[in-house]
C-alpha cells in the first residue's frame, strides 16, 4: 500500500477504522511507534495529574492547623457565644427569645451563604475568600461592641459576621479534602476537633473577659481574636483553576445568558438534577433536624428528670469529650481503607439515632449512671459522624465540584437544622415532658440511614468512579479536527487511502 506524501498515515489509519469498523493494511513500524506514543502520552499525563491533587502529607497538614483554628473560632466561638446570652438580655431589657435570634441568625446567615463562598472560590481564589471572611467576621463582633439596640446587633452578629463564617467554612474545608486522598477523613476529625476543645477553653475565657472588660470590652476583643482567620487563610497556596466557565459565543447567546451560565457554574447548580447528589443531601438534612437537639435539650431533660444542676452540666460536658474523641477515632478508621465511607457514615448515623432515642429512656429509672454512659454513647457516634459525613461528598460529585457541592450541601440542610429544635420544643410544649422530642429527632437520623441506603451502588463493595462534567477534551478535540482535515482533502486521495 502506498501513501501520500501529504497525508499523515495516522489520520487514514483512524479514519479507516471509523467508516468500516475494522481495517486490513499493514502499516510502518515507525508509524505504529508513532500511534503507540500518542496513545500512551495522554493517559500518563492524566494519571500524574490525578496523583497530584490529592497529595497526603507535608503542606496538607499545615492547612489542617489552619483549618483547627479557624473552626474553632468560628463554631467554637458560635457555641461560646451563651455568656453574653443574660448580658444582653439585662443591657435590653428584651425577651430571651428576642436575644436568641442572634446566635440563629449568624448560623442560618453562615450556612445560607455557604455557597456564595464556594463560587467566589471557582471564580478567583480560595486564600482571598477566606482572609475575606476573617476580616468580616471580626468586623462584625468589632461593630456589635459598639450597639445600641438589639437591631444593631442582628446586623453585626448575626448578618456580618455570619458572613463573614459563611466564606470561611466551606472553603477551608473543600481545601484541606483537596490536600488529601487516602488520609482525608484523619484530616477532617482532627480538624474538626478544635469545635469541642474550644467550646471547653472559650466559656470560662469569655466569662473572664464578661467579668472584667463587660460585654462591649469583650466583644471588641473576641473581634480581634477572629482576626487570627485571615494568616489561617494565608497559608492556602493560591492553586489554579483546574476549570473554568465555558466560554459562550455573544453572537448566538446573549450577555444575560452567559452571565447566568457563569454563575450556573460557578454555583454548581447542575449537581441539583443530579440523583446521587440530591439523595445525599436528602439523608443529611434529614440528620440534621435532629442532631442537634441533644446539645440544646439535653441539660433540660436532665434537671427534669431530677438531677442536680452540676450533674445534668456534667452529662453535657461528657458526651462533648466524647465527641472530640469520636471525630479523632472515626477519622483514623475510615482511612484504614476496611469499609466504604458511605457505609461508615451510615452506621454511625444509626447508632446516633438509636441513642439520642435511649436517652430519655435510660433516664426514666432516675440511674444517672445509665443516663451517663448513653451520653458518652451518643457523643462518640455524633462526633463520629461529622468527620465522615463531609468526606463523603468528593466520593459523589468528584473533587472537581466538591467546593460548589460542599456550598449547596450546607445552603438545603440548613433549614433542617434551624427545623429540629423548635419542633422538639413543640413537642415537650404538647407533652410535659422530653421524651416525644428525643424519640423524634432519633427517629430522623434513622430515616436519614435509610435514605442514604438508596443511593445507586450502595451495597456494592467498591466505591463507583464519581460523575464527571461532560465536556469535550482534548482527545475529542483532536479526533474532530483530524476528521475534518481528512473531509478537506480530495476525493481522489481518501479513495487510494482506503485501498
């Protein structure tokens, strides 16, 4: 068979294949060395690159560092924020309800702008996002130093510096689960543990700084220890984009499209048409209406059941302990590589739920001792839970998505989660007593369990390969414009190519 000298042998190898499915020449050594190395580059270049976004170890484990101390200014100080509870409410002269709104308000506003964090770190960078955040959060607890009335401090509280946690969180974790493939759950418990230590340093702190600076004195300064965020996210290497928005055509799409296509991407909306990623975050939102109603009813329960103030404050101090302990563990064997993450997560969701249902019960006797040890139960499975339950979503949307998946994810369960204690309190209202609420709430974490379980390939042994975008590559690319060079030569040549 000859060839002509103007047409590359390998575009006529390919195109025959593609017209007759199957193709009998012979071709040059040369020429099949030539194929073999085309073929070969781009999946070595792939896989290099795929080793190299998940690293374990070294600059990781600072940005862990970075992410203990961010949190824990963040939720730790959220959780720490009840000193000040009896100091507004005297300042005021307003309800407990009234003042209550703060703290929910800066939680639902941190969650509600998750995603708004999650796309400013598609679209520029996640160290500027979260220096960003820092500052705002500390200029929000600065400004609340200086309020007046109880508005002020819905809007610096609550809206700034929710804010300003919102542009903190989801970032800070999307990063360190980028850093980390085989240890990322580890990273996540030990991460996250710095909520509990906090929550135990920040009480008596604020209530020193209450005694000695007032609350104004120490709002201004808790401003300035939230600007400790802003070096936490300096230690993020600015990393580029490993996507960008499709580039759209001004003459066939108008600017208002484009924009929207823009923010479609960098918001990730596309997850939401996806099964896998809307049955996930059916299951945690459903866990999350009652996962938090032990940390709010669990102390009042206790008193009800007759026990004195310092034993019912020391049956919450445990099952925090318990739940430091329970990240760490739980961390540590997830990555032990012996079961898929969605399983774990599942079985420590149920066993929360079984216990958050057991702890009125084991207090109907008047046993603090079981009433005790169901609380280091239900501490070491809720805390547990949590370094799985983010670890999860790369494994559904791909790393690719998970920073605008980590975002939607805290934007849908949220409402869940400001929905489990109001109805808990409905509930004790109805009833008289705690018993209804705590059955409850377990009874959503156990339907969360089963939710999860129907997610597509759940009971299979092996993880599937995550959804990816469905866009042309390079391969593609270079098939097309090897088929058009091959439509633009003569006829007369294809026709000898084929012989």
């Amino acid at each position: 068979m000859s060839h002509d000298p103007g047409v590359n042998p390998t575009l006529s190898w390919r195109f025959c294949l593609l017209k007759s499915g199957a193709c009998s020449f012979c071709i040059s050594p040369s020429a099949d060395k030539f194929l073999l190395d085309m073929t070969d580059v781009k999946p070595k270049a792939e896989s290099q690159r795929d080793e190299a976004e998940g690293p374990d170890g070294g600059w990781g484990w600072v940005l862990v560092g970075a992410m203990f101390v961010s949190t824990s200014l963040v939720f730790g100080l959220m959780r720490s924020l009840g000193i000040f509870f009896v100091e507004f409410v005297q300042y005021f002269d307003e309800s407990a309800q009234a003042i209550s709104w703060i703290s929910s308000t800066g939680l639902a506003t941190q969650q509600f702008f998750s995603p708004l964090g999650a796309a400013l770190c598609n679209a520029y960078n996640a160290r500027v996002v979260v220096m960003t955040g820092g500052c705002l959060a500390a200029l929000g607890l600065i400004l609340a130093s200086q309020a007046t009335c109880l508005v002020h401090l819905y809007l610096t509280m609550g809206v700034i510096s929710g804010l300003g946690w919102g542009l903190v969180f989801t970032p800070m974790v999307a990063t360190v689960m980028a850093n980390f493939t085989r240890r990322r759950t580890l990273a996540l418990g030990l991460g996250f543990s710095s909520i509990g230590l906090s929550s135990f340093a920040f009480n008596p702190l604020f209530q020193l700084l209450v005694e000695k600076y007032a609350w104004r004195g120490a709002l201004l300064i808790l401003g300035g220890l939230s600007l400790n965020i802003v070096p936490c996210g300096a230690l993020i290497h600015p990393q580029r984009r490993s996507k960008a928005p499709a580039k759209v055509d001004p003459e066939t799409n108008p600017p208002r499209a484009s924009l929207l296509q823009r923010i479609s991407s960098y918001l990730e909306l596309s997850l939401l048409f996806e099964r896998p990623y809307i049955t996930y975050t059916l299951g945690v939102s459903l866990m999350n209406v009652g996962y938090f109603v032990p940390y709010f009813h669990l102390v009042a329960h206790s008193r009800q059941a007759g026990f004195s103030e310092y034993q019912a404050a020391f049956v919450m101090s445990a099952a925090g302990a318990s739940d430091i302990l329970g990240r760490v563990a739980s961390g540590w064997f997830s990555d032990l590589g012996l079961f898929r993450l969605i399983h774990l997560l599942s079985t420590w969701t149920f066993l929360a739920g079984v216990f958050i249902m057991l702890l009125p019960v084991s207090s109907l006797s008047g046993s603090y001792a079981a009433l005790m040890v169901i609380s280091l139960l239900y501490g070491f499975s809720a805390g547990a839970l949590t370094s799985v339950v983010f670890a999860v979503v790369p494994l559904i949307v791909g790393v690719e998505r998970m920073m605008g998946g980590l975002g939607l994810l805290q934007l849908i369960e949220s409402s869940a989660g400001l929905l489990g204690t109001p109805l808990s309190g409905f509930l004790k209202d109805v009833t008289g007593n705690y018993v209804a609420s705590f059955m409850v709430s377990g009874g959503f974490l156990i339907l969360a369990t089963l939710t999860m379980a129907t997610l597509p390939h759940y009971f299979s042994c092996r993880d599937p390969p995550p959804p990816q975008k469905r866009t042309l590559n390079d391969k593609d690319k270079g098939l097309h414009s090897e088929l058009e060079q091959i439509n633009s030569l003569p006829a007369d040549t294809n026709r000898r190519e084929e012989l």
